[in-house]
C-alpha cells in the first residue's frame, strides 16, 4: 500500500471537512456536532469537493490499485480514530 498517496488522499479530503466541521460547530453552537460532522458527513462533503475540483486525481490512485471505496474506508477509519479522543477531552471538560 502507497502511504504517501493515501496521505494525500487524506489531506486532501479532510482540508475541505475540517472547514466545514467547524463551520457547522459554531453554526449550532456545539462542538459535539462538530465532532460528529468531522466523522460522517463532512467526508462526504470532501468527497464531493475532491470529485469535483480533482477527478483526474482517482485515475492515479486506481492505478496504484486503491480504489474510492478503499480510500473512502481509510479515511472513515482514521477519522474515527481520530475523533474519539476528541471526543472524550469534549466530554470531560
């Protein structure tokens, strides 16, 4: 497996989430929902800016054998990885 292209990937996707994570956190005035949207929809939202502004992009990581469900999966993992202790530091203070 390529880490340097699943990284990219990765960045790539969650620049455009973390935007709107916080957006949506500060628009409802709750960080739990801002955790919540890191996690699901806002990959969905990356997803679809990556689609949208770099297409080309999926032709490269295809022939690295990394298919979008398989890079959708990882970053999905990572977030959630990612989040929990965020998610516990949220709950706890």
């Amino acid at each position: 497996m390529n880490i340097r292209a699943i990284w990219s990937y990765y960045l790539d996707i969650n620049i455009v989430n973390i935007t709107f994570s916080i957006f949506i956190m500060y628009l409802l005035d709750n960080r739990y929902w801002g955790i919540f949207m890191f996690c699901t929809l806002g990959i969905l939202v990356g997803r679809f800016a990556f689609k949208h502004f770099k297409e080309n992009e999926y032709i490269l990581y295809f022939n690295l054998g990394l298919s979008k469900k398989k890079l959708l999966k990882i970053v999905f993992v990572l977030n959630l990885i990612l989040s929990i202790p965020f998610l516990i530091i949220a709950i706890l203070f």
